[in-house]
C-alpha cells in the first residue's frame, strides 16, 4: 500500500517539473505563449519629445489605471497609467493588442491571443498574460478600448 503512495508522488513530481519546462511558460510565472508585441497605434511622427516634456498626438485618447490583480504582468500591473483609444473596426485590432472589455460590469484588460472568424463574424480570443486559461472568445462589439501605450 506504501508502495503505491510513493508512485504517485513521485508521478505527480514528474508531471509538475515537466509542466514547468514545456514551451515559454513557467508554472511560477504563469506566462502564456508569447503571441508577439501591440500593434504599432503611434506613427513616430505623432511622438515629439521636448526639453520639459513629451507630447503623443492621439485624438480621442484617454488614460486608465489598473487593479492589481497581476493578470498582465510582467507588462504592466497596478501603478502604471495606460493611454487607450476606442477601435473603430475590428480590422484594427491584432493579435498581441491590449483590449478591454466587460465581465459581469467589471472591465477586464488582456491581451488578444487569437482572432478568427466563425458563423458569428469576427472574435479574438482573450487571455491575460500571467492566466493558464484564456477569457474564450470576445466580440468586437464588446471590447471598448485598445490600450495603445504604458507608462511606468
């Protein structure tokens, strides 16, 4: 009877080691697939840089903060300020973007893992960077902003 504890701990020892090697990821670090960067929503021409300050020509944009629920790290976490821009067309939005959306009346912010195209029309599927499972799939319909630049 011992014998067969011993088997199943050594198994599930084996099991969680060869988990935490598998791909990019880390069980410790919860880091999904790297699916590459944002999109690039700023031209250079729209940064200037001056002695005292640095301005960003982004029409409609407006700025938001973040819980600290650590889904998004290392990317950004609770403390940094986000500039982000309303989509006009799903056409916009990438795999790698930051989007938001609502859950429940609660604005989620992940990163688009997938986009496809099913019998509904267009969806992207949604996952925080830090999460072992993805949000499923999420409507342009749904998602409010795309989150265009972090600052630290």
């Amino acid at each position: 009877m011992k014998f067969g504890y011993v088997v199943v701990f050594l198994l599930g020892l084996v099991l969680g080691f060869g988990v935490s090697f598998l791909g990019s990821g880390s069980i410790s670090g919860f880091v999904v697939a790297d699916v590459g960067a944002p999109s690039d929503w700023v031209a250079d021409e729209d940064i200037v840089v001056f002695d005292d300050r640095v301005v960003l020509m982004i029409e409609n944009a407006t700025l938001s903060s973040y819980s600290g629920s650590g889904s998004m790290k290392p990317f950004f976490d609770e403390g940094a300020n986000g500039i982000r821009v309303v989509p006009f067309n799903s056409e916009e939005i990438n795999v790698g973007d930051i989007v938001s959306f609502r859950v429940g009346g609660r604005l989620v912010v992940h990163r688009v893992v997938e986009k496809g195209v099913d019998s509904e029309g267009v969806y992207f599927v949604v996952q925080g960077d830090r999460n072992l499972i993805n949000d499923g799939k999420v409507r342009f319909e749904e998602i409010e902003f795309v989150t265009v630049g972090v600052v630290f």
